[in-house]
C-alpha cells in the first residue's frame, strides 16, 4: 500500500494564518494530522508580524513533515488594506516552501470549496461541516481560518494526486458524504 500524502494547508493572514496538516491516502480519505492559527499581534510592526508568521510555519513544516504545501491564492478585495496583509502572509508561506524544498501550489476559495462541498459559493459553515465530515471530527474545525486551511490541504490532494478522477465517473470524498448527508435526511 502507497504511504498517504502528506499536505500543509495555509490560509494565509496577517492577524490569523490558519494551518491544517493532513494525510491523504490513494482512495482519497483523509486523516487530521494537525490544525490551528498562527496569530500575529495588530499593534506590532509589520516586520514583526511577518516573522511571527514564518516561525509559527516553520515550527508546524518542522514538527509534521509534510510533503507539499498548498496555499490560498491571494485574490480581489474590497478592503485594499486585507488584501495586502494576505498578499504579505501567503509570499512568506510561499518563500518558507522554497527554502524547505517543499513544492507548494495555490487554490481559490472557489477550487477551494467546490472540491470540499462540491459548490464553488460555499459558505464558511458549510465548509467547516464538510471538513469536519471528510476528517470524521466530533466538532467543527474552529476558527474558520483553520478550517479553511484544512479545505486547503484536502483540495490540493484531490487536485493533484488522487488515484480516482471524478471524470472518470467517481465521485470525490465531499460529493460521497454530501450525497450521504442528502439520503439520511430525506429518511
């Protein structure tokens, strides 16, 4: 039996980076390995900030070991100000994946959601449930920037190295438990 992969999702952030760490088999299920936030204080620096990001990655990449990283892509806000500190905290993710030697990849919020729950407009509740679904966990995965750096990680192995396409008439982990959710409810 092939080892899992082994994939570091992050959802990057200034004030809250979400990190989720899972291992995904060849049949696609998934094993939580870790999650949490890295957190920077809003009354620091800038310099600071980015270095608390970077050390609060560098610990997870040195304890969990993970294969390959994937990462939110920065895309369009309103809010010039957020969107720049995202800019900011996914270019250290992604210059700390290079320094490791680690490949890393980024995903939309919409590549993101669409292979979690298989509807690309997911809100955020709905992909803490299907995390939570997928990784089979008592509790939703709490702040949603954890979340959604789990969603991350799930994706990215999906995408990109799944055994079974969903082309090829399979269906993905999400669209099996969605379809699961939708025949117990119609009971």
């Amino acid at each position: 039996m092939a080892a899992a992969l082994r994939v570091l999702g992050i959802d990057p952030g200034l004030t809250r980076c979400g990190v989720g760490v899972v291992d995904v088999a060849s049949n696609r299920s998934a094993t939580l390995v870790h999650v949490g936030v890295i957190r920077s204080d809003p009354g620091e620096p800038i310099e600071r900030r980015l270095a608390t990001i970077a050390a609060g990655i560098r610990a997870v990449i040195d304890e969990h070991e993970p294969s390959v990283v994937a990462v939110e892509r920065v895309f369009s806000q309103h809010n010039r100000q957020s969107v720049m500190g995202t800019a900011q905290a996914s270019g250290i993710a992604l210059l700390i994946a290079g320094e490791r030697g680690l490949a890393a990849s980024t995903h939309t919020p919409t590549e993101v959601k669409a292979a979690v729950t298989g509807y690309g407009a997911a809100d955020k509740r709905q992909v803490q449930t299907m995390v939570a679904r997928i990784l089979r966990l008592d509790a939703l995965p709490q702040p949603a920037d954890a979340a959604d750096a789990l969603a991350l990680a799930l994706c990215h192995a999906w995408r990109g190295g799944a055994a079974v396409s969903p082309a090829a008439g399979a269906l993905t982990p999400a669209q099996r438990a969605w379809a699961d959710a939708e025949r117990l409810a119609r009971r």
